[in-house]
C-alpha cells in the first residue's frame, strides 16, 4: 500500500512519468522499513526530479 501512496503523491507533482519512480523508490524504501514517512520523501523527491527533468532544455533537446 505504501507504494501507492508515493505514486500518487509523485503524479500529483509530475503527471504520469512519475509514477513508476516514485513507486519503485517507495517500494525499496519499504523493504528497508522507511515505512509512512518514507514514501512520503520518495514521493516529494521523485516528483519533483521528474518534474525538473521535464522542464530541462537538454532532455528536450536529446529527444529529438
């Protein structure tokens, strides 16, 4: 369940790129124990990385 919660939480921020980051890192950070609050900080963290990424001139550039 936990998961979930950062993918949503990182879709919020970042549409729909940034659910499986968010997922996979919450779900890592889970099997360590990090619990509520760790998905909490995957999902901040991996929304706003993929948010950036997004909006980086260079990423746009590469995917021509």
């Amino acid at each position: 369940m936990v998961p979930f919660l950062a993918a949503y939480i990182g879709y919020s921020i970042s549409d729909r790129a940034a659910l499986a980051p968010c997922a996979i890192s919450a779900w890592v950070g889970n099997s360590f124990g990090a619990g509520f609050f760790g998905a909490l900080i995957a999902g901040m963290i991996g929304g706003l990385v993929v948010y950036y990424l997004k909006k980086s001139p260079y990423i746009k550039f590469c995917a021509r």
